[in-house]
C-alpha cells in the first residue's frame, strides 16, 4: 500500500482507503455488524488506514461499528465523517451554528472519540458555500477541539472551488472516474495549490465500472440503482454518476475490450490514482474479499498510456454530453 498527504490535515493516508455506505451489507439489505466489523478487520490488514463514512449511513450504525472496531485497533486510524443530511428539510438555512454543533456531538458519541479527525459536510445547497454561517461553525468547533480539520463533500466541481476559498476547508470530497474525468481538468491543480486534499468517491459508478452489470441486473426496491435514477431522491449524479444505464453498459463494453477483462473495476480504481493530486479513492466494499481486492490495486502496474488515451476516447463518444455540463 502507498500513503499520501491528505492536504493540510497532514495525514499520511493510504492511497486505496474506504468509503462506508454499504458498511455490513449490500445496498438494500439489513446492516450486519459481524460483516461490518470483518471489513474493517481486513481493512487495516491491508492497509488501509482511513476509512470516510457519515451519520446518515445505516441511520448511524456505521459510525458506531467504526467507533466499537477502534477501540480493538492499535494502530492509529483516520476516520472522515460527514453531516446534513439529517435535515428535514434538507435546506441551507439548516446548515447552522445550532444544528452542525448538535451533529458534531452526536458523532463524537457514535464514533467514541474526544475529537473528530475530519467532518465533511455532506453535499449541502449550493447556498451554504456563498454564505459564512456553516464554516464560522466548523471553525468555531476545530477551535474548541471537538473537529480536526474540516471540509466539504460536493456535488460540482463550482461548489468545489467556492469552497476551497474558505481558508479553513482542508479537503474536499469529490465525483472522479473513467465516466467523470472534469474534476482533474477544472479542480485538481487549484486544489493542490491551496493545500486541500482531495479525496475521490463513486470512482466505480455505483458499480457499472466493475464490469459485472448488463442490461438484465436486477437491483433490489431498497437499493438506490433502482430509486434513483432519475434524482428523485438525490441528485443523481451520484447514481451511475449520472451516466444512463444503457449508454454505460455500452461504454464499459467497449472499455472490456480495452483491457481485455471483463472484470475492470482494478482498471477503474488505478485511472483514479493515477492523478497525483488525488488524495485517496475510496470505494465501498460489502464483503472483507471485496476490501482486499481494492487495496491491491495500489500494487498494480499502472495504465499504459494508450490505454489511458482510449479510455478517453470511450468518454468523448459515449458519456460525455450526458454528464459533462451537468457536474
């Protein structure tokens, strides 16, 4: 495994680390706390030594397994969390003093730490990134000792670069893969140069670029590749990243013949890291199988470059004037 610097945080953070959405099961199904926990175990043997989750995740059974899997772990463990999303509405006027002090502690308690080492808030309004409320909030609370560092987890790369001129955001949390390549065009550098980590989710597309769906997948009533195509429910960006189901089959078909496998979520996975302003990936993982898979990736060999160029190609034909202007 490699490790990077997580920007200012100045974390060495493992570059293949873990996202927590599916923490102890599969999207839809019940949450397991001994599957949870034997994902985290492989984790760190792997390792992985950051692991990004949010209070919402499993209505907060996330960050309470990761709370009860650090108190077993010698080893020191960077925990990311995020928080909004508990809002009902979900409004930029909610993203107050009040309400993120409020979410703050209830993760202190889930988590079992005297301070958070990093909280993310979870793609907000657009709104909150023009106002100050929200980020004198944070300040407030890293300098009470209650937060690390803080920064934003976001939907557009405009949000992003609002919110790096916050002078106290540390990282930002970010939509980059083979099907959302505008980031490391728009973003990266800027990043880089203020010192912001970055840290990559949904590098997979909700799975399409693993390879392993065709046109016949059936995805369970629970499971957001179901509900949410269209944003019904969240923006649907982060749903395939945006990219209509069929035209992504196509593309990653074409991408198999690229690298000549049918499985290419390793492929995936190293285009992510490949970037150097990239901090960390972090792809979930619903089984300890599924940890070490993705953590071996940081001993892959690296692309070709003309593998690099023709999984460019597949972008500008297929997928990008379906996503490009919208992220």
């Amino acid at each position: 495994m490699e490790y990077r610097t997580l920007g200012r945080t100045g974390f060495k953070i493992s570059e293949v680390s873990m996202g927590t959405w599916q923490l102890g099961g599969k999207w839809g199904e019940e949450f397991n706390q001994e599957t949870a926990g034997e994902i985290l175990e492989k984790a760190v043997e792997m390792g992985i030594n950051f692991i990004d989750t949010a209070d919402v995740y499993n209505d907060g059974r996330s960050e309470i397994a990761i709370g009860k899997f650090l108190k077993k772990v010698k080893d020191r463990i960077y925990v990311a969390t995020k928080c909004g999303r508990r809002l009902d509405p979900h409004t930029a006027e909610g993203y107050n003093e009040k309400n993120i002090t409020g979410f703050v502690e209830d993760s202190l308690k889930r988590l079992g730490v005297e301070a958070l080492d990093l909280i993310q808030l979870h793609c907000p309004p657009t709104e909150v990134y023009h106002r100050q409320e929200a980020f004198e909030s944070l300040a407030k609370l890293k300098t009470m000792g209650k937060i690390l560092n803080y920064g934003v987890s976001v939907e557009k790369i405009e949000e992003a670069l609002k919110a790096i001129e916050q002078p106290g955001v540390a990282t930002v949390q970010i939509i980059y893969n083979i099907f959302r390549p505008r980031p490391a065009e728009e973003f990266f550098e800027k990043a880089y140069s203020r010192n912001v980590g970055v840290i990559v989710r949904v590098p997979l597309a909700s799975g399409l670029l693993t390879g392993k769906f065709t046109m016949d997948t059936v995805f369970n009533n629970k499971d957001h590749r179901n509900y949410n195509i269209d944003g019904k429910y969240f923006d649907k960006g982060e749903t395939f990243s945006g990219v209509p189901y069929d035209i992504g089959i196509e593309a990653v078909d074409r991408l198999k013949e690229i690298f000549g496998q049918n499985n290419i979520t390793a492929y995936a996975l190293k285009w992510v890291i490949l970037n150097e302003y990239v901090s960390c990936v972090i792809p979930g993982a619903s089984s300890s199988e599924q940890v070490e898979f993705n953590s071996r990736v940081s001993d892959m060999m690296p692309l070709t470059a003309d593998e690099i160029r023709q999984t460019g190609e597949v972008y500008k034909k297929y997928i990008k004037k379906y996503v490009h202007h919208l992220w």
